[in-house]
C-alpha cells in the first residue's frame, strides 16, 4: 500500500526538479502527444488537488515519457456546476474529472452503501473494497458511460458546527448541509434540517447562516476556511460517523483513442492501487487542519462511547431503509452491504 504513496512522492519531487533545470535551459520543451484536460471543483491548495491529482498526472507524464500531459483545471474554470462534472466527463467537455457520484443523487445507487453510517472504518481499506466491489458490480452498471481510473472514500466525517452537538439531542432544528443523499436522510432522521450544497458553496453558506453546521472531514476545511467560520468539532472517536465516496473518471473515447502503450500508462496508474493510495492520503491530510484549528481555539467535542452507541442506534434506520430501497429496485441491498462489509474487513486486515 505504501509503494504506491512512495512512487508518486518520488515522482512529484522529480518533476519539480526537472521543470526547474528546464526552466534554465535553452533548448525548447518537447510537445506531448497527448494533452487531456481534468476538471474538478476544489482550488489547487486543497489537499486532493495538491496531494492526489497533481503528482498522478506528474507520473502519467514522467511514464509516458512526457508523450501524456495533464492540464489541470481547478475550481470549475471549464465552467459548469460541481454537479455537472460526471457529465462533462462522459460528453468530452473535459477528459477526465474527479467528482463525488453522490452530486446527481440516485444515479450510482451501488457506490452508496459505503456512506452509510458507521460503515467507514479506515479510508485506505474502505477505498480498496469500494474499488472491488466497483468490480463486481459497477464497473458495467453504474459507471458504464465512462472509464473509471480511481474510486476512493475521504477519512472520518465529523460535524462541524457554530453551536456545539454534544448529543443525539442537539441536531433537532440545526440547518446543516451533508454531502449526499445518504448523509442527508441520516441527518434528517436525526432530528437536523439538511441542506444541500455542493463542498465550495459551503463557505458562504455558513458566513451567511444559511446553514448552522456542515459534515465533512478535516482535511477540507484548511482550504475553505471552514474553521473560521465555526468554533466546535464533534468527534466519533474510534468510530466514523459517515463517509463520502469519490470518482476520478475519463471520457471514454479519449481513452479508446490512445495508443496501446499510453492506455497502458494510464492503466498502470488507475484501479485498485490508486484507489486505495487517494483514500490513505486523504485520511493523512486531515492531520494538519485538525491541529490548526486547536492551535486557534477550536472545541473539539469528543463523545463517550456510549453516546456513540446512541448515534449508531439512532441511525440503524438509515441502512434499513436504504437496503429496502435498494431490493426494490432489483439491486440485491443487503447482498452489496453484505459484500461491502466483507471486503471492508478483509482489506482492514492486510
């Protein structure tokens, strides 16, 4: 799990130094024979851009022999909304585009049952048996428009809020924006007023009391400044209240179009290995925003386990109710909790 991490480390630091000396020099740079464009919603210093997509398109031009270049476009500057992007991807707006399937709600129905409540335990383990069970059941389903490179999951979400959840008790009436159609059910049957909202508007959202509280993982909130905006961060200790998948998609003809060797570049760097890197890194980001906001005051409230067990009672309904809708509509939902939750285990123990 760590070669991976280690490769695109090695590659990104190789690329600096390599721009730097070219920089330098006379000669003219050499033209790629392929230039593929990826949008995405965060800005470049987010963790996922700077942490992920940019050293893996470091390494796709470093294995190509610089015949494969990636143009990052950051923040939507190919326009559109965060929830447009799958589309972009599968129409040729952009070549390829890291999204959460979670943004056109009941589309990827399958990708859901790892944002149920308490199901995420580790990010790299959950990230893994999300791509396998992408595999078995979706690769030729729910994503069969596109071509998938990456599925990946964010570490622990918690709650961040201006007032502080100390119990079950405290959502009742709080305005609170939540990821995806899973988190919003759970919210809402927890007593809080979802709202929904793509990641970027969130900012805004809170300074205008739009919303009272957000979920998301620690890692974004450097970026978005979230801590700034609210003073208390409710915890689930050993145990994650929720995640939220992702998808680092290509547009399929771009990629049935390279040449056998270049497909096989980007395929070397796609599947279950970057899968399960994006959701290590993602996990290892939430570090340094988490410290920050103690070292500026934040209330971090760490809940007792035995109110833990009250949320995990509480939200049971949400994954009865999601595995019920899910045999409803002929797609075996305790056969893919079931199967998620056995592969979970399986890569949590490797």
């Amino acid at each position: 799990m760590s070669n991976y991490r280690n490769l695109i480390s090695a590659t990104a630091g190789a690329v600096v130094a390599t721009g730097l000396f070219l920089a330098g020099a006379s000669a003219p740079a050499l033209a790629a024979d392929v230039t593929l464009r990826l949008h995405q919603m965060l800005p470049p210093q987010a963790s996922v851009p700077k942490n992920i997509l940019e050293p893996w398109m470091a390494r796709l031009k470093e294995e190509s022999g610089g015949r494969i270049e990636v143009q990052h476009y950051p923040a939507m500057q190919l326009g559109g909304k965060p929830p447009e992007l799958i589309d972009q991807a599968i129409d040729g707006v952009a070549d390829i585009v890291w999204t959460l399937p979670g943004y056109t709600p009941g589309r990827f129905p399958r990708t859901e049952v790892f944002e149920l409540p308490f199901v995420m335990t580790d990010a790299e383990a959950v990230s893994r048996a999300f791509w396998q069970l992408a595999e078995e059941t979706m690769l030729d389903q729910d994503f069969k428009d596109m071509k998938v490179l990456g599925l990946w999951v964010h570490g622990p979400g918690l709650i961040h809020s201006k007032q502080p959840i100390e119990q079950l008790g405290d959502l009742n009436g709080v305005k609170l924006r939540a990821p995806t159609r899973v988190t919003n059910g759970m919210f809402s049957e927890l007593g809080a007023t979802p709202v929904g909202m793509p990641i970027p508007a969130v900012p805004e959202a809170l300074s205008k009391g739009v919303i009272d509280a957000t979920v998301v993982p620690w890692e974004v909130t450097g970026a978005l400044k979230i801590n700034e905006l609210v003073d208390y961060h409710t915890d689930f200790g050993e145990d994650a209240l929720y995640t939220a998948t992702f998808v680092l998609a290509m547009n399929r003809a771009t990629y049935d179009a390279l040449p056998d060797d270049l497909k096989a570049v980007i395929d070397t760097n796609s599947g279950l290995e970057l899968s399960g890197f994006a959701g290590r890194q993602m996990q290892l980001d939430d570090a340094g925003p988490r410290d920050a906001a103690i070292a500026k005051g934040a209330v971090i409230i760490d809940l007792a386990p035995e109110e833990v067990a009250r949320w995990k009672e509480a939200t049971s309904p949400t994954k009865d109710k999601w595995i019920a809708e899910m045999d409803e509509n002929g797609l075996d939902g305790s056969g893919l909790y079931q199967r998620a939750m056995e592969l979970i285990e399986a890569n949590t123990e490797r």
